[in-house]
C-alpha cells in the first residue's frame, strides 16, 4: 500500500503532482486577495447597474417566481398543521371522512 503513494502510477509522483499544479492553493488566493484593496461601493453601483438594467423584467419577474416559491413551501405544514392540531391532538376522529 504505501508504494502506491510514493511512486503513483506511470511514474507521475502520485498526488503530490496534482498539488503542485499551476492553478495554486488556497494561500495564494488569499495573498493574492489580501494583496489587491476591496472597491468602494460607489464606484461599483454604476457598473452593477449597467449590468442589471436591460435585465430588469428578468429579475422582477425571477423575484415574483422566488415570492411564489416561498409561499408555496408555507402550504404543506399549514395544512398538515389543521390534521394534527384539530383532529389528532383533540382526538377528533370523527372529522377524517373514510
């Protein structure tokens, strides 16, 4: 087992030539983001809203979807909340129809 390790298949240095690729780790991306200051905000905007302007129909319309979403996910333990409350907790069988 630990040849596996140390020699890799094909003679390619294992995982330790998956590690050293070119694309680096995570301690390159932070010292390349700790490098490079955080824009400000106002600078920013103006960019961001060229981007979402001619989408605005799109995201009103994505955002309808989403308010939909949610209010469809409050259904089901709404309505489960009547069973077991009303029914069940009360002990009225007498309400489930057969």
């Amino acid at each position: 087992m630990a040849g596996i390790g140390s020699t890799g298949f094909g003679g390619h240095g294992g995982m330790r030539s998956a590690d050293s690729g070119t694309r680096g780790g995570a301690a390159a991306r932070a010292e390349l983001t700790a490098a490079r200051p955080k824009p400000k905000l106002n600078k920013v905007l103006p960019q961001v809203w060229e981007l979402i302007k001619p989408r605005r129909v799109l995201l009103a319309f994505s955002f309808v979807l989403l308010v939909i979403n949610r209010l469809a996910g409050l259904i089901l333990p709404a309505s489960t909340k009547y069973l077991i409350d009303n029914v069940m907790g009360s002990g009225q069988m007498w309400m489930l129809k057969y």
